[in-house]
C-alpha cells in the first residue's frame, strides 16, 4: 500500500493508481471523481470536424506497448483533453479513423489518448465532497486510473492523503495503459 499527499489548491490529478480502491483521509474538504487518464501520445496528430480522419507525424498508432498505441474504442483527446472522438480503425502508424467526424479540429498538435473509450474527467464543484476531518474507505477507482481533486471554493487548501488499499495488480504502472504494460 502505497501513501502520496497532495494539496488541493487547483484543479490536479493523483498519480495512476495501482489498486482498485483507495482512502481518501484530509483534515480540510476536498472534492474529487475518479477518472480514467489520459496521457500524451507519440507525436503529433491533425484532425478535422469535417471528416473522421486521424492523420499523425511522428506517431506510433501500430506499435503496442507505446503511450501513441491506438486500437478500436479507443479515446483520443486534444492536447487540453476535450473529446476528439472514439478510434474506430487503425490503418497504419500515422492514419487512423474515428467513429464520427471529429469533435475538435486539431492542426499537427500533441494529443491525448486512453484505452478505455471515456474521456478524463475534472472534478469540479459538482463532484464529490470528502468533509474536513473525514477519512473515506474504500472508495472504487479501477486499477490505472487516477483521483481528480479541487479545492472547495472559499476554503483554504491543506494537505490530504491518497492511500491504495490492497495489492496491487500485476501489470501496474503509471502509464495508465495496464493492459499493454
């Protein structure tokens, strides 16, 4: 079981976990979600909101065990996370197709990726709210992914702690990619 201490002065995300369930524990509230990562794929990518096409420089769509490693249900990002689309087929390293026209157009920029076909989430003032003085059991997160957390508007942010609960599964890594790892 591994401890990390984090302080929620602005939106930001845990490392991958790498267990299903954690314990949130903080003396101050703080509101989180779970979320599936994204990260940064290889390369760059152009998209269009015209047509379904992924064309990429650089890129590593056929190569397995790489962060640019794309495969159908696939979700691809922007470099900021908004929603490009859901990968559909994969021809090659560099031209890929979604299954819609794509939600943004991206102009030969870095992109993000995750292999769960959701895209990453924020927590916001809607998410959930861990009271001050409170500590969490058990809460599911999934193996891999990460705890979105935010300061509660007009508190001050303290420290608070992120702890895995249980062993970790085989294939962990901070990738975010443990089917490939």
């Amino acid at each position: 079981m591994a401890t990390y201490a984090y302080t929620a002065a602005t939106v930001a995300a845990s490392a991958n976990l790498a267990t299903d369930k954690v314990r949130i524990s903080t003396t101050s509230p703080v509101q989180f979600v779970a979320s599936y990562p994204n990260v940064s794929g290889t390369g760059t990518i152009t998209t269009s909101v015209s047509n379904a096409n992924v064309t990429g420089s650089g890129t590593t769509f056929t190569t397995p065990n790489t962060v640019g490693y794309l495969a159908p249900g696939y979700w691809i990002g922007n470099a900021t996370g908004a929603t490009v689309g859901i990968v559909a087929t994969v021809a090659n390293a560099t031209f890929a197709t979604l299954t819609t026209n794509g939600a943004v157009a991206i102009a030969g920029a870095g992109y993000k990726v995750n292999p769960y076909g959701v895209p990453y989430q924020e927590a916001n003032a809607n998410s959930q709210m861990v009271p001050g003085n409170t500590q969490y059991n058990s809460v599911y997160v999934g193996q891999g992914n990460v705890i979105s957390f935010i300061n509660p508007t007009g508190v001050t942010a303290n420290a608070f702690t992120i702890t895995e609960l249980g062993m970790p599964h085989r294939n962990s890594g901070t990738t975010g990619f443990a089917p490939f790892l």
